[in-house]
C-alpha cells in the first residue's frame, strides 16, 4: 500500500485508522456518568469514535480512564523541519580523531546540575567514565578533559569554576522542572555570563527530560539534549561547534 | 524460603570488621557536637516559632550562643540558666526571643546560678519531655493493635506536589488504593538549609518542604483514611541533610513511622562535611530509636551513580557499616530499614536472576530488619510499556525473596512526579504479583552449583574484602578514596563544617543521656 506522506494519521492497524490512546484521571468518581464524561473530553479532543475501555475508581472521588478513538486530522510529513543540535553523530572513535585532527587538542569541559537540581542522574549518563545505555560517558574520552561538579552548583560558581578550569563548554543539567524552576536558573546563566562578556568565551549546552533543542536555542544556549540523549551525541556536537568556533578564532 | 548457603565465616568477618569501622568514627567524632544536635536539643524543650524574617527560634539561641562562645557547655544548660533567671516558660522565652524582646545571652551572663541546679533542672525537663515523646510511641502502638498495618512487604508510595494540602489528596487517595506507606517527598535543597523551615507550606520544588505543621496535617490525614482503611498508613519524611537530628525530633513529636536516615548519604551525595554528618547521625539515630521510628538507609543511590553489578558489593559493606552504627544509637535490627534497589541494566542476560541473588543476599544477612527496596530508576525511560513491566519484574524480585519495604517504582519514573493515576497503576501491579506469586520463594531452592549461589557468593566475597580494606585504613580514608559511589569526599571539607563543636569538659545533653539509658535498659 502506497502511503501518502502529505498526509499521514496515526496507524493502529489498518493505514489511516487514524487510531489514537490516552489515559487520563478525572476529579469524579468512577461511575456511568464519569464514564460519560471520559467519553465527553475524548470528543472534545476532536476524538471520532470514542470507547472508553477502562474505568476505575481511584478514591476520593477520583477516577482513571483508558480511552480509544481516532482522528481525522493529517500532518504533512514533507513540510517538517526540526531544529537539531547535529547534523550526524560520530561514534567514539570517530569523535576522538574528529578532534585530535581538526582541533589538536583535548576538549575542557565542565559539566553541572545548577540552582537547587540535587538530580544529577542525567549529567552522570553524559559525563561519567561509564556513560550510559552501553555508550561511554565523556570522561572516558582521550579528546575530553572533563570536570564534573556535580548537583546543586550556584550559576556563579559554575562561572568561576569554568574560567578556572579554562573550560572550553559548558553542560548543564536540569531535571526539576516544577514551576519552570529550570527556565530561570537557565535564563540566569545566559544572563550572569553576558553581564560578564564571558557568553561567547564558552559554548553551553543544556540537557534534561523537559529541555528540547528549541528551547535552548531560545533560552540563548547553543544547544539543547533531551530525554534520551547519549553521549556520542553530546560530544559529537561539541566537536563540530567547538571546531567551528576554535577555527574561527585562529581565520 | 528458599535459601542461598551463605559462608557464615564470612558473614563474621563483615561483622567484625563493621566493629572496627565503627570504632573509628566514634574514635573521629569523641567530644564533638554540633549547631544542629544543639538546636535539636533546644526543640526537644520545646522551643519553637521564627522571627519577623522567617529565622526559627533555635536557629536564633544557638547562633547566639555560638558567637558568644557559650556554645561548649551545650544549649541545654544556657536554656536552662535563662528559664531560672527569667522564670519564664519555654514557650513564653521563644516567644520573646523571636520577637526580639529578650536578650538570652544577658540573661545567661547575669545568671550565677549553682551549675548542678541548672543542670537537674533541666534533667527534670527533659525527663518530662522524654516522657511526650514515649506516650506518643504507646499511641502508634495502640491504633497498630487497632488498625494493624498491611502485610509485608508494605507498599511504600511518594507524594511530591509541594503543596501539602494536595499531598493530602494524593495520600488519602493512595491509601484508599491500597498504599500501607506514603512518603512526603522534600523541596529539592532542603537537605541543604542549615535551619528547618516553619508552618504549613504550598510552594516547593520536587517536592514538599519538611516543616512540622505540614508533618501533622500529613499525620492528621493518614490517621483518618487508615481508620476508615482499617489500616494504619504509615507516614516517612527525611531527616537527613543539614538539620537530620531536628527533623528526627519534630518526627518524633509528630509521630512519623519512618525517616529516610543514613550515615553517609550526606557526606556522599550532598558533599557535607563528615564530622557534622557521623555527629548528627549519632543523635538522630537516638531520637529515632526512643520514638521507634523505622530508619531507611540510601544504600539504593550508590547504584544510581555506580553500576549495579560490579558495585553490588559497596552496597552490602554499607549496609554492615549502617547496621552497626545504628545499633551503637540504640536502634534495634526491627527499626533498620537498610536500604538496597533493583538497578540492573535491563539488556543484561540473567539480570532477574542476579537481582534475585543480590536481594536474597541482603535478606539472609540481615534477617530481622524491614529491609528497604528501591525501584529501578537508572534504565527508566519514556517508554511507560516497558516500564511499567520493570516495575513487575522489581515486585516479583521482592515477592520470592521476602523484603520489608517496597518502595513503589512507577512507569513514569523518568518523566514526572507521579500522577494519581501512576501511583494507582504501579500498586495495582504489586498487588497483582505480591497475590500472584505469594508463596513462591516457599516452593523453590537455589541450586547449589547455580548462577544465583554463584552470584551472591561472589558479592559476599568482595564484600568482605571491602570490608576488611576499610577497617584497615579507617571510613574517613575510604571515603577520601572514592570507595562509595566512586565519589571522594575530603575530610576536611564539605557543607556544615562551621556548625562542628568541641563539646567543654562539663558539656550536658540530657536527652541523650535519657535516651540512652532507658533504650539500654528495655533491650
């Protein structure tokens, strides 16, 4: 079957089904007419043919549904464009010549989770020796000098540790994202540092669960990593945007 | 149960080296207090409330009394010499201090009282204080014959909102979806403020900030769905971090069942200082004892920084490490939840069976104690499907090996605090296994010769190793050294080094002496 990519729905089983699940609580309890009013929010989601297949009470007049139904509406694939912070990920080794071919020298960067974030799950995927998901982390890399400083660095301190280690980069962390909490220490970062006429001295990179490459692009940072992120990823930008910049510099 | 046939010399070999391990950081600690034991000790008075700028009134007294070097001879006797000049109450004397209408350290300056008076005078006081917290210790055990608490292992559930009224909402719901356990998770730092916030909050980040008044409305809340539950619904905070033996205290006044308490969590994954950290820990144990408050120790972090295979066996020492200094506070096997999690690489070949082994493991070597297991977290993803099948396997685990306190993982793991209906899907699942598979490690054995055995002999092997290692060279070096968690901490560094005391020769704690004395003479 032919399918036409300038206007695609969602696939349940047959092309263009346009089938679609969602799951939701409802602050009623669970009942005929909550079951109702599930169906009632699928409708208003523009949802056609909506089953509610699930219902259960959660207590204190709370209930959880699971819900079927499909959509008609298309996207038009051919017309996407995403921002992305790389073109083409290297793999380690690749990564490692890039660098010692075009740059000469190892890579300082430091890396933190800033504000109040205790979370440094994240940081430690992309920077620890170990890395994660079978990918080493950045500390493992020859073409590396890393310092990580772990959870709960004030931007100032991050600052002041950068220039100390002569940092090359930045990445940060944000997994709390309760009240946009990340957004302002981030904005505050991007803002010490311009205060400072230090923002084009260091490339920064921000990364978390909520953060897309958008976002940081937006929030004034070179690049952005979300759910997921691998560190070849991570290092493979930083030696393309870092060769960039470090070239420039000597042209 | 189905048994692993552990090396018995071996398991002495951990316990004696625990001893030595132990003896040290006593050796580490002689004669220290600090400003938090301090402010402890002045709460467990009874001394509460904040100033105009949101400072609380112990915070007040012990800065006070620590910039005037009236700090050695401990807070409870310049307490008491300024209840004695003054006549006034506890209550009436925090007031007037945090209304600034009292200058304490006048008061104690003028005071020539008799030291022997001032001290029996607070020994009597704290003698009736101690006498609170004991009635409130009978209380729980009265509505546990009542309303008995679910069977093991209890289904322990995180709210995290922030707000502690909808944390009310989320726990009552949870409770009536079948959780024995609901943790109010903290803001995010708090571990990190030298003082412990006041009054009920509904801001936070991550979390709820740990205040007393949010304590009671969380217990007030809980005693009232378990009673309609049939169920007693045990409540857990956290005091760890910077002012752990405060929170210990307000938990014991509030009549929390479980705080998160390790003895080097902080110095590991909060880089505070060690001598504030084995202090404080020391005297919160205490308070936790004489409340009967069930420690959970974070153990399970280890293996979010480290991997879980090759670094079982860190997990293992700690937990002898926490058991012996927490039975050098009094604290008795029943009240250690040491703490352990399900944090194998998902993609390993046999990982089930070696998460079976290792928590088969812990289980035999700590047979009395509720031991606390943790969810996976590390190899969460967004994928909810799958997650939510990890979570099932972490059950099962949990299920055949016999633990104390599960710790409920929740699909959502990498994405959001839990949703209602996450916490309702994830007690559906462990109730469905925990039914399912009841008495499945009743019907099965370890093969002698098998990977499982294999498996937990190796770790306890090099558990003893470690063990013996650290005993040799002393904690604070192996804590220098990157043996926990890979992360080296100096000693003379890290958070809340200022607030370490030398105690004067006539120093007086009389709440650890009462404390003390009374848990020695019941055990």
């Amino acid at each position: 079957m032919s399918r036409d990519l300038t206007a695609i729905k969602p696939y349940g089983d047959t092309m263009n089904d346009g089938k679609i699940q969602l799951s939701f609580t409802l602050p009623v309890p669970a009942g005929p007419e909550g079951k109702e009013a599930a169906r009632k929010m699928a409708s208003q989601l523009n949802l056609k043919e909506v089953e509610v297949v699930h219902t259960k009470d959660l207590g204190e007049d709370f209930s959880f549904y699971i819900v079927y139904g499909q959509t008609d509406k298309t996207i038009d694939y051919t017309k996407i464009r995403v921002a992305r912070a790389t073109s083409s990920v290297m793999d380690y080794y690749e990564i490692n010549e890039y660098i010692e071919e075009n740059i000469g020298r190892p890579l300082r960067v430091v890396g933190a989770c800033t504000g109040s974030d205790a979370h440094t799950v994240g940081l430690d995927a992309i920077m620890n020796m170990k890395g994660y998901s079978g990918e080493y982390g950045l500390e493992r890399y020859p073409m590396f000098k890393t310092l990580n400083l772990g959870s709960q660095v004030p931007n100032e301190e991050l600052i002041h540790k950068a220039l100390e280690f002569d940092a090359d980069a930045m990445l940060i962390s944000q997994v709390v994202t309760q009240k946009d909490i990340h957004v302002k220490n981030l904005t505050e970062l991007v803002e010490l540092l311009e205060a400072e006429r230090l923002r084009d001295k260091f490339t920064i990179v921000v990364g978390g669960p909520r953060i897309s490459h958008e976002l940081a692009l937006e929030l004034g940072f070179d690049a952005g990593f979300g759910i997921g992120t691998l560190p070849p990823e991570v290092a493979s930008f930083l030696a393309e945007e870092l060769n960039r910049e470090i070239n420039k510099e000597e042209n | 149960m189905a048994k692993l046939d552990l090396d018995q010399n071996k398991v002495k070999r951990c316990r004696l080296a625990s001893v030595k391990i132990a003896d040290s950081v006593d050796n580490y600690i002689e004669g220290l207090t600090t400003t938090s034991v301090e402010r402890t000790i002045l709460r467990l008075y009874g001394v509460d409330g904040v100033n105009s700028e949101e400072i609380p009134v112990p915070n007040l007294i012990v800065d006070q009394l620590n910039k005037a070097d009236l700090l050695e001879a401990g807070a409870a006797v310049r307490l008491g010499q300024a209840l004695l000049s003054s006549q006034l109450t506890v209550e009436d004397l925090s007031e007037a201090i945090a209304e600034n209408k009292l200058d304490i350290i006048k008061l104690i300056n003028n005071s020539n009282l008799n030291s022997n008076k001032v001290k029996s005078y607070m020994r009597e006081l704290a003698s009736n204080r101690a006498k609170k917290i004991k009635a409130i210790r009978e209380k729980r055990d009265e509505l546990q014959q009542e309303y008995p608490p679910g069977p093991k292992p209890w289904l322990y559930v995180i709210v995290a909102t922030g707000n502690i009224y909808e944390d009310v909402q989320q726990a009552r719901a949870a409770a009536r979806q079948g959780a024995d356990i609901v943790a109010v998770i903290r803001s995010t730092a708090q571990s990190l403020l030298d003082y412990v916030p006041y009054g009920p909050t509904t801001e936070g980040f991550g979390g709820t900030y740990a205040t007393q008044e949010n304590f009671k409305i969380m217990r007030e809340a809980l005693d009232e769905v378990g009673q309609e539950e049939g169920r007693y619904i045990q409540l857990v905070n956290y005091c760890s971090g910077l002012c752990m033996p405060e929170i210990a205290a307000m938990g014991a006044i509030e009549r929390l069942d479980m705080m998160l308490n390790d003895a080097m969590y902080g110095i590991l994954f909060r880089d505070i200082n060690m001598k504030r950290t084995f202090v404080d820990q020391y005297f919160s144990r205490l308070i936790n004892a004489y409340a009967g408050i069930i420690i959970n120790t974070g153990e399970d972090n280890y293996l979010t920084t480290a991997d879980a295979l090759s670094e079982a066996h860190t997990v293992v020492a700690s937990q002898f490490i926490n058991e012996e200094l927490a039975s050098r506070s009094q604290l008795p096997p029943e009240l250690m939840g040491l703490g352990h999690a399900f944090e194998i690489d998902p993609t390993v070949k046999d990982g089930f069976l070696l998460e079976i082994a290792q928590a088969q493991l812990v289980r035999q070597l700590f047979p009395e104690a509720p031991l606390k297991y943790m969810p996976p977290t590390k190899y969460m993803t967004g994928d909810i499907f799958k997650g939510h099948l990890q979570d099932g396997m972490f059950n099962l685990t949990s299920i055949i090996t016999g633990q104390g306190i599960q710790l409920l993982g929740m699909l959502t793991e990498a994405i959001h605090t839990p949703f209602m209906q996450d916490r309702a899907l994830s007690l559906e699942n462990a109730k469905y296994i925990f039914n399912n598979a009841c008495n499945l490690g009743g019907e099965i054995q370890f093969k002698p010769d098998g990977k499982i055995q294999g498996r937990a002999d190796k770790v306890l092997d090099e558990t003893v190793e470690m063990l013996e290692e650290i005993a040799e060279k002393g904690l604070i070096s192996a804590l220098e050294s990157g043996l926990f968690a890979g992360i080296e901490r100096p000693r003379n560094g890290g958070k809340g080094k200022d607030g370490v005391i030398k105690k004067a020769s006539d120093y007086y704690n009389p709440f650890a002496e009462i404390f003390r004395k009374e848990l020695v003479a019941s055990e």
